[in-house]
C-alpha cells in the first residue's frame, strides 16, 4: 500500500505538496474533513480530456465533491466522429475523501503532478476506458480568488466505444487537465444560486499546447524541467469568433499580447464535429441542466445511481437541443506551429457578447 511519501512532487512544483492534488483543499485552516464554508455551492471538481489529431475521438471526464450537499459525482463524455455517449454517477459523500469512485468510474492518483489513472467500466452505454495521464507542463496555482491549478499533459491506455478500440499514446492523443475549488453559483441547481444560475464555463477558453509553450485561457505555462520559473501572463486578449445560424461556433482567431509585448495569434478550426457538450456532465446553467433529466452539478439524485445517454451531434436540431457550456476539440495555428486543443464557449453566450462587440470580442469575417 502506498503511503503520502510515494506521493511526494518535485520542488519545481513548490509550494504546492502533493496534498494539492488530492480533494481535501480549504480556504480556511480546519480539520481536512470540515468544509471551511456553509455554502452548499462549495465544490471541489477535476476535469481532464483527450483528444486525437484527426477528429475521429475526444474524451472529457471528471469527478466532484460538494462537502455542504453531501454528494460525489462523475461523468464521461466520449465523442466518436459524431456520436455523443455520457456516462454519469452518482453516490453520498463520505469521511473517505480519497475515495474517488463512483460507479464504474474511478479516478487514481499515481504521482502528485505527474500522472493519473483514469478508468471506466464496461457498461450498459457502450464506452469504457483505461488510461494513465501524464503531466507535461508545470502545474501553477491559481491566484486567491479562485483555489486550483491547471496543467497540460498526454493520455495512455484504450478507449472502447460500441466495440472498436482506440489506442492512445504520446504523439497521437494530448490533453488538458484542471482541479479547481470554491464557491460555483450553478452547483445545486437554480434554488442554491445567487441571482441568475448561469454556468461559470469561459465564453473564450483557450487551452492548447504546443511543444515549448502553452496557453491556458491567459497564462503561458512551461515545459517540466523548464529552468525558468513560474508562468507567463497574456495581459490582453482579443477574440473573434464565427458562428452557424443558431450562434454556435464554427472558428475562432485569438489575439494574445505577453506582457513584454509579444503577440501571440492562433488560430481555431472545429474538427468535424467534435465537441464535448458540458450540460451533459451537469454544468447547468441558463439553458438548465442535463438536456434530458435537468440534473445540474451537486445535485442529490440518489446513491449509486448510473445514468448515461448518446446523442447524434452531426444534427445541426440536436446541437442546439445539448448547447450552453461547450468544449470545441479543435485544430490550432500559430504561425508555422500547429497544436490541437479546445476553445470553449457558452453557446449562445458567446454569440451575444461578440455581436454587442463587448470589450475584447468580435465577430470573425
């Protein structure tokens, strides 16, 4: 049996420990198994994907505690060229916070900031995978007014989808990980919400990762074993996005000036249609929550209870039936560099703030 010390992360990292990886973060100093807030929308949530290089698969999962509601859950999205499948569980918090499984769903812990092991069961709905992630980019805490840190790395393992195996590995498959904690206004549903219950998804989130450098919505984060320290901060953002006639994205170009002036232009374009509709892993927000079910993060729908759905994203009606919060797996430029990442929006959201021209938005061609 492993033990903290198995744990143990590079000084690179400092000063997060290992326990930053584990879900038992606070804003206050108390006992790790006390919630420093009253707040039944407090939260503590991982996200991570996988992405291929040639829009065929795209894989978002992740797995949440809610201390003051009292509830674990976690989900998966797999889209094979088209085909939407979510596999959601849920069961009741309990004293064992290291305990992230849910279901046929289970996340694992190998080595603090380097490397996860991602697992879904065989199942009524058809996917299942086994996968070890592996960090590549040097994780950093976000600033105090939200907990959390992100990182980019590479998933490697298989996914199953109706009976076809895919084979991940470095070079063929990247991805995005976070771990955030807080205060969420769309955890609970709308009773829990203060004012209008609106998803807290980026209207222009931009996570992609080239070989030397990487940006995460504002910040440049570095290689592991990078000598330089710390991150780098994009002080402007300028965005242009295009939309199909139900205001849903098509394309992006993105406008990043460092600090020290240097202008970074990438340049999004969808891969066919792969996408990664958040509502169906209970970001609810505007548009409510899960498409079928209105189930919405943190929310109590019972204890070891499995539910799951596909749906046929290549029909332009079912897109705007799933649309609000939206990961877009995507093919990025910048210059001669070519990546593959997500820009994520909230369908329509996006639309409205780039047709009213908001500060730092426009609408492309």
């Amino acid at each position: 049996m492993k033990s903290i010390r198995d744990y143990d992360v590079s000084a690179e990292h400092a000063p997060m420990t290992v326990l930053a990886e584990l879900p038992v973060n606070q804003w206050t100093p108390q006992t790790m198994i006390m919630q420093s807030s009253s707040d039944p929308r407090s939260y503590e949530r991982y996200w991570f994907t996988a992405q291929d290089k040639t829009g065929d698969l795209f894989v978002v999962c992740g797995w949440a505690i809610y201390p003051v509601l009292g509830t674990v859950e976690a989900y998966a999205i797999v889209n094979l060229r088209g085909q939407h499948t979510t596999v959601r569980a849920h069961r009741r918090l309990t004293s064992n916070r290291l305990d992230m499984r849910v279901g046929p769903l289970n996340f694992e812990l190998i080595e603090g900031l380097k490397e996860w092991r991602l697992t879904l069961d065989e199942n009524e709905y058809g996917i299942s995978y086994d996968m070890s992630w592996f960090d590549t980019k040097r994780a950093i805490m976000q600033p105090a007014h939200l907990g959390g840190y992100e990182t980019f790395g590479y998933p490697s393992g298989t996914v199953t989808v109706q009976g076809e195996t895919f084979e991940l590995t470095q070079g063929t498959y990247t991805g995005s990980r976070d771990h955030h904690w807080g205060i969420r206004n769309s955890v609970g549903g709308p009773g829990h919400a203060v004012g209008e219950a609106r998803t807290a998804t980026a209207t222009a989130g931009q996570w992609v990762e080239f070989g030397d450098w990487s940006i995460w919505m504002n910040r440049s984060f570095l290689n592991l074993g990078d000598a330089r320290g710390g991150t780098d901060l994009y002080h402007k953002l300028e965005v242009a996005v295009s939309f199909d006639d139900n205001h849903m994205f098509t394309g992006a170009v993105t406008r990043n000036t460092l600090q020290g002036g240097e202008v970074k232009e990438l340049h999004f374009r969808p891969l066919n249609n792969q996408a990664a509709f958040l509502r169906c892993g209970m970001y609810g927000g505007s548009e409510g929550g899960t498409p079928d079910g209105d189930i919405w993060m943190g929310m109590y729908v019972g204890d070891n209870v499995v539910s799951g759905e596909t749906y046929d994203i290549t029909d332009p009606a079912m897109r705007l039936k799933l649309r609000g919060g939206t990961n877009y797996h995507c093919e990025v430029t910048c210059g001669d560099e070519v990546a593959y990442g997500i820009f994520e929006t909230h369908d329509p959201v996006t639309w409205e703030m780039c047709e009213s021209g908001a500060p730092g938005y426009s609408l492309l061609g």
